[in-house]
C-alpha cells in the first residue's frame, strides 16, 4: 500500500476531524506527502502530528475554504512546501442543521452553500491550474447520499446535488487533459459532525437510520478513486452507504 | 490496501476480454482463480498463464448444475470461496422488431439469469463464511438506450437490479454485491462488432471525454478495488468505468 502514492502530493480539506482526518492519515500512510487544511487549526496541527508521529510527512494549514483568497492559499502553501499538487480531497463541510428545521432560513442557507457548494468550487479552482502544471491529476469532492435523494437539511442537500453537478462539468472539461474528478457519497458516518447533527433527536432523521461506516470506510474510497487503479473513472458519485440506496 | 492474498476468486467468461483482464488484476493482487468458461481451450489456456494458483473449471452459466459444480470444484480445490465476479456474457445485434425469440432468449440467458444462477450456487459458501464479493459486470447499456441492442441493454439493466436485489438480501450475511458499468472498450466482443457495424469506435471515442477507448485493463482496478476489504462499506451500488461517456451528451 506503502507505494500506492509514493512522491505524490495531496490536499485534503476539512482534515482536522472526521473523514477528512481519516483521510489524510490514509494518504499518508500510502505515501503521499499531505497537506492537512480545516478552519480548526488545532485539529489541523493534530491530523500533521498523528502523520509525523508514524514517519509520514504533512503540512497543517487554517482555511476558510469558502474564502477565495484562502482556498488559493490552501493550494499556493502545498506547492510552496512540496513543489506540486497532484491529488485534492475537497472534502470540509458543515451538515446545516436537522431536516425540517430552519429549512428556508436564509443565513443558514447562504453559509451551508458557501462552505459546502462554493467551497468546492472555489478549491477546483486553484488546484485545477496546478494540476495541469503538473500533467494531470485527481480530485475527489465530498458529495452524500443527500446529493442523489432528497434526504438531510434542505440547504445541505440543495449543497450536495450542487457539488455533484459540479463534479461532472468539471469531470467532462478536464478528462482530456489527465484530471478526473469524482465526488463520493457517503450514507452515516461515525464523525463529530454526525454525532452533534443527531444529537439529542429521540430518533435518528430519515436517512441516518442505516448503518454507520466508518471514517476509514470512506477513506479507502477516496484513494481507490485517486488511485491509478482508477485511471477510466471521471465524474461518477461513488456510493459508499452500506446499502442504504439500493434498498 | 486492495491486497487480496489468501482470497479465492471465480471470474466467469475469465478466458478473454475483460474478464481475463479482471483474472489477471485479481491474480496480481494476491487472489487464486477459478476461469469459469465454456471454451476449454482458451479457459484452460488462460488458466495456465495465470500460474500455480489458477484452475479452469468448464462451466456453462446457464445451467444451475454446471454452476454448483463450478462453486464445488472451486471449494475442493482452493477450500473457500470469496469473490464472485459474474462477466459472462455475449452480444447480439438487431432491430428489435426483427429480433428472434431465441436471440433475445440466449441474451438474456447468459447475460443475467447466469449471473443471478452462479450468485445462488456462490451463496451457500459465501454464507458459511459470513463474507463475500460478487462484481457483476453490467454495462453503460444498463443506463442507455441502444437502438440494435434492445436485448443487450435489458440484460444489463436487469444485472443493476439483480445487483441491489442481492445486496439489500444478503448484507446482514456480510456479502457485498456491486455491479461495474464498463464504457466501450476494446475487446474481442466489440472487435467483431466492428467488423460487424464498423465505425462504432470512432463514435464512442468522439463522445468520450477521456478522449480514448477504454482498455479491458482498465476495469480490473475497478473489480480489485471491489473484490478487496477496502470496499467493505459499499454494496448494491453500479460503478461507471468510462472514461466520463455517461455524463456527457
């Protein structure tokens, strides 16, 4: 596994906690060389320790993704401290709330569209121009069952239809020029993020009911799909729910 | 990550094509195979070029003894089953108001009552050993309308439901089941529908945003990735391998 993404450089967002943590640790665990960004700079700082205690090597990094200036930022250090960019994981999120509250509350809108949608969009646009630098390379954004059904928070899956109808413009733009872009769809995850969404809800909301995957259920997923194991696949939301879907 | 040592593996119509190409990844990735095939010369062919830990076992899909011979002759040889990969399959053309009943019979045959007739017979090992894979390979048929193919594309849109049948009735037994949907790729099926229909390759090269048609090689990191523990958590879902054709018009 070791030599999966050896002399490769990954970017993951949102890399402080959850998947995200789960992620970079993978990567780094394959090899790659990891820049970990979250708005938690703390838990930023203990996703590259985590790294560096088992040999790997990574960059902790604030960003506000949903920043432009920060986003540019977030890919302008990575290549400062590692000379390039060869895999993105847009994957910082927030879930906006429970279904059915504050469904057309317009802060709340805006702000889970800012991180979730623009946030993505705003990544692929730095790391995009890089890649090609590069001559090629793989995204993977943080989509959910949410963006292929109408389950979650309102905005939240309004946010992750968004991400991936992005995904697949940006997937058949750039297929001719060595980057594929996926998005992954988890079901339930066992996160923080999961864990305050739930909380305190006598029963789960529609759509968490299902089995809960683990962190690195998902992360395994994301460096299959940034793997050469994956060299035909652009633009697909892979399903990574347990089932929940198919039934 | 997708290190499948110790795993035993049959890939139906494994003799050539696609299937041989998946063999060949699961083979590297640790895996002993079964080529389940009805062409004794190319199975047994492809078998040996797979090494010590390969074995052809003559199977016809489309009879439930030769499938439950197929599972025992795997069990009694490797002693376990873990990955059933269901690629068998064939081809027909015609407009479907001339096609024969026994055009459309024979597809559908092969193509998915022989998937669904080998995931039975895999079952009951599966079952005991409360774990398993089975990668169904469908097609982007399943998705798309094909003018000369009404038959092909129902047999594999009916591998997607036979996909999420199987997964959501075996998931409490720990067995994962996903379908890979396969762009157009270069093989000895579509090289004879070339000769057949030619052109078909410059059309799907044009309208992929890859840019390219895909390879059999290309899909084995697919299959690996599905066959292996690191895709525990996902079943019942059909994964593209197209090079971006399905989300381009």
């Amino acid at each position: 596994m070791t030599a999966f993404f050896t002399a490769k450089v990954a970017l993951v967002t949102g890399a402080g906690s959850g998947i995200g943590r789960a992620t970079a640790l993978a990567f780094a665990a394959a090899g790659a060389r990891v820049s970990a960004a979250d708005i938690a700079i703390e838990a930023a700082e203990e996703t590259a320790a985590l790294i560096t205690h088992s040999g790997g090597t990574c960059l902790p990094m604030y960003a506000d993704i949903s920043d432009a200036e920060q986003a540019a930022a977030s890919v302008a250090k990575t290549v400062a401290a590692f000379g390039r960019l060869d895999i993105a994981f847009n994957n910082a999120g927030i879930s906006g709330g429970r279904p059915g509250q504050d469904d057309f509350d317009e802060i709340r809108y805006d702000r889970v569209m800012a991180i979730n949608a623009k946030g993505v969009w705003l990544g692929m646009k730095y790391q995009i121009p890089e890649m090609l630098r590069g001559g090629g390379g793989a995204i993977v954004n943080m989509a959910s069952i949410a963006g292929l059904t109408g389950v979650g928070a309102l905005a939240y899956t309004a946010s992750k239809h968004a991400v991936i109808g992005m995904t697949k413009a940006a997937a058949v733009r750039y297929a001719g020029e060595s980057i594929r872009i996926n998005a992954i769809c988890p079901g339930a995850v066992d996160t923080p993020m999961f864990a305050r969404a739930t909380a305190g809800t006598a029963s789960p909301p529609a759509g968490t009911t299902g089995p809960l995957a683990a962190p690195a259920d998902i992360a395994t997923a994301v460096l299959f799909l940034c793997s050469a194991e994956a060299r035909f696949i652009t633009g697909h939301p892979l399903v990574v729910d347990g089932g929940i879907l198919a039934g | 990550m997708f290190n499948l040592a110790g795993r035993v593996a049959i890939v139906t119509g494994g003799n050539r094509g696609i299937g041989l190409a998946i063999a060949e990844g699961l083979a590297k990735a640790g895996a002993a195979i079964v080529i389940a095939a009805r062409d004794k010369a190319a199975g047994q062919e492809a078998a040996a070029s797979l090494g010590a830990s390969a074995m052809f076992i003559e199977t016809d899909v489309t009879n439930p003894e030769s499938c439950y011979a197929m599972v025992r002759g795997t069990e009694d040889r490797f002693g376990r089953l873990d990955i059933l990969v269901n690629n068998a399959g064939i081809m027909r053309f015609g407009r479907a108001e001339e096609t024969a009943l026994a055009d459309w019979q024979a597809v559908l045959d092969i193509n998915l009552t022989g998937a669904f007739l080998c995931a039975q017979a895999a079952y009951p090992a599966m079952r005991r050993q409360k774990a398993g894979k089975i990668i169904n390979i469908s097609s982007l048929a399943a998705i798309f309308g094909t003018a000369a193919g009404a038959a092909y594309a129902s047999s594999k849109g009916g591998l997607v439901q036979l996909t999420r049948s199987l997964a959501v009735s075996w998931g409490p037994d720990n067995i994962q089941v996903n379908a890979i949907l396969p762009g157009y790729i270069e093989s000895d099926l579509t090289r004879r529908a070339e000769v057949e229909r030619p052109g078909a390759f410059d059309a799907k090269r044009a309208r992929t945003p890859a840019c390219r048609i895909g390879l059999p090689e290309d899909i084995a990191g697919a299959a690996i990735f599905l066959a292996s523990d690191a895709s525990s958590f996902i079943t019942g879902t059909s994964l593209t391998v197209d090079g971006g054709y399905a989300i381009q018009l």
